[in-house]
C-alpha cells in the first residue's frame, strides 16, 4: 500500500510502498485512513529532521492528526465495530515500570522521554491507506462529525490546557461555586495566535463561558480574524494594538493561552495577566540564541500576583472524548466556522501541503474523498 514519508537525515519527503498490517492480536482493530491533518510539527519534521523512525527503519511515515474508519476488528475488541469512525491517541506509553504517568495511562506526563507517539518518535503515522492499532488507543467520533473529525486531535491540546487550568485554579476557592458548564463566567481569556490550535482554543473558551480576545500578527480583515468574529470572540492584530495598549484598552486577562510557538515575545505579552491568572503554553519555538529579558520585573509580577506558569503538551482519552463532544457543540453552534478552518487537499499534494507551500487554517490530506 501507499504511503507519504519522510527520511530525517536527507530531509526527503517521498510516496513509499509499505506493507499493509494485519491484525495479529485479538486487542487489534483495523483501519482505513479517511483524513489526515497536518500541522507545525509535521513541517518541523520534514524541514529540521524533528522525527525519529521505528527502530530498523530509515524512514517515517507521516500524520498524527487522524480521522479513520473501522473495517476489521479482532476478537477480543468490545466497544468498536465495521464502519465507526474513530481517532487515535498519538502518544503511547513508555515502558518502565518507575513511570507511574504511563502506568497510569497517563502517557501525556511521561517521566522518562521514552515515550512513542505516531507520526512523530518512533512509530509510524497515519499517512497511508491502512493501519492496525490497539482499541483502547482508539476514540469513537459519532458520524454526524464525519467532515471535522480531523480536527479532535489539535482539538485535544486545547482542551487539555483548559482541563489543566481548571484543576489549578481550584486554588481559588470562589471561583468553585461558579456554574460547573461555564467555568469561565466572568473571565476574560486572552488567545496568542490565530492558527488552528488558536481559534480552536477560542471556540473552546468561548463555550467555556470567558469573553475571548484573539491577539494575532495578521491584519484585519483577513479570513480568520473573520472566523474569530463568527464565534462571537474579539480579534486584535498585533500590528495594529501593542500589549500596553492592548491592557490599557480591555485590561488585563484571567487567563493566557499561547498558540504561537513564538518564544520569548510571550514574557512581553504576560504583561497583560492580571492577578491570580494562569498562562498555558502550548507552542513550541524554534530554537534561538539567547534573548535577554528582566527576569527581576518577570518574577516581581509572578510573585505578587500569584500567578502561574504553565507548559502542556499532548492528550490523554479523557481530553480526546471532551474534545469530540466539543467539537460537536461547535459544528452545533458555528458551522461554517468549523468547515471554514478545514482545506482538503488530493494526496498527490502532499509535497506542498507537507512543506506549508499551500494557504488554508487547517490543511488536510484526505485519503478517501467525502
Ligand atoms: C502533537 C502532540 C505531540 C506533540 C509533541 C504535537 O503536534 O499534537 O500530540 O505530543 O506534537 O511531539
């Protein structure tokens, strides 16, 4: 079968022939690739040789944004059937026994980097026409989601950090007797970044209740400062609003929740926190050489604010299920948002899509037409 790699050494990326898995266990389902999203990482991996082939092989293939299709199950698998729609975890866990993270099932806190995750560290991707896997890394995506169900999993970083936000706010003991379905009641979010992990944050604050401010390069119009709009969120182009204008105009923010991946300007914009605020980060930079920043101001507002700092990455299947019932809540309340992030692109493309020669949110390849 077909399948679109990359050799990290001569930063090739090429259509391969694979061998087409079996199921070999009774655990095992397998599936057809329906679509497969591309992000920053993928583009990391193809331009600066991020990924690490399995073990034995040279190459890697691609994708761990995946929306597929069960056509076979082992005889031990209980909750999936031909023709259910599902998306994968991408990370598995590592196997030392000291790693109470990945023997909880809790691989996105691995302790030790040992750590597979598809596409990316030593295990093959989804960019290709079949793959086998285990149930319990497979999450069922109703059929009505059929056209979106690629965007769970940038979905799950999202929900992630705002899983995380709301445990280590649970510092704050008032905001407890807020209304569970809308923890953000009252709360302003500020979102770094407009790309898919940006305004799928927003769509995810927005429906947690915060009143949503979008602070991205780009200037207005453009087609997601329009997105953001739809959703009933406000964008303001970094262009046009410095952060001390940008806090003298609206104040400062609850929360901050990076999607740039742009490094240190980050420790400008946390100005814009106020107290007892929490900031995610969920970009990674490209490496750079040494900044200077006043660690002094840095650390005085960190203390007198009791304010946190905090990285996430990666999910786990308790943030894939709440991003795809999310997700249906979007597609609910703004459906040509939701489709408008999404770009489909033939797999014959996928050199452009691959090196981010191609415009589009949200680029997809898709392996079976809709
Ligand atoms: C993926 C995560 C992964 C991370 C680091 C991201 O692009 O969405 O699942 O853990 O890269 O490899």
């Amino acid at each position: 079968m077909q399948a679109i790699a990359v050799v990290p050494h001569t930063k090739t990326i090429q259509r391969i022939e694979h061998t087409e898995p079996r199921i070999l266990r009774p655990q095992q389902v397998k599936l057809r690739i329906l679509d497969v999203g591309v992000c920053g990482t993928d583009k990391e991996i193809c331009q600066s040789g991020f990924g690490t082939p399995p073990d034995g092989d040279d190459y890697l293939i691609l994708g761990h944004e995946a929306l597929a299709e069960v056509v076979e199950i082992g005889t031990a698998v209980q909750h999936l059937a031909p023709g259910d729609l599902v998306v994968p975890v991408v990370r598995r866990p590592c196997p030392h026994d000291e790693c109470v993270a990945c023997r909880a099932g809790r691989q996105d806190f691995c302790q030790t980097d040992d750590y597979t995750e598809r596409g990316i560290k030593s295990m093959h991707g989804y960019m290709t026409e079949f793959v086998v896997d285990e149930e319990r890394y497979l999450n069922f995506v109703p059929p009505n989601l059929r056209s979106v169900g690629v965007l769970v999993e940038p979905l799950t970083i999202a929900e992630k950090a705002i899983a995380e936000m709301q445990v280590i706010q649970q510092r704050l003991p008032w905001r407890n007797q807020l209304d569970p379905e809308l923890p953000g009641k009252g709360l302003k979010a500020l979102v770094l970044g407009s790309g898919p992990i940006g305004i799928l944050g927003a769509m995810r604050l927005q429906v947690a209740g915060f009143e949503t401010y979008v602070y991205s390069r780009s200037l207005t119009p453009n087609p997601k400062a329009d997105i953001v709009k739809s959703i009933g969120a406000t964008y303001i182009s970094t262009q046009e609003m410095t952060v001390e204008q940008l806090v003298k105009r609206f104040g400062t923010y609850d929360l901050i929740y990076e999607a740039l991946g742009a490094g240190p300007v980050i420790f400008e914009i946390i100005q814009a926190l106020g107290p007892n605020g929490i900031c995610i980060l969920t970009g990674v930079p490209e490496p750079i050489g040494p900044t200077s920043i006043n660690t002094a101001r840095l650390i005085h507002q960190l203390v007198m604010h009791n304010q946190v700092f905090c990285g996430t990455v990666n999910a786990n299947p308790v943030v894939f299920a709440s991003a795809i019932q999310h997700l249906g809540i979007f597609v609910q309340r703004w459906p040509q948002a939701v489709q408008a992030l999404i770009t489909r692109h033939p797999i014959g493309n996928f050199e452009q899509v691959m090196l981010g020669k191609v415009g589009g949110i949200k680029n997809v390849l898709a392996f079976k037409q809709i």
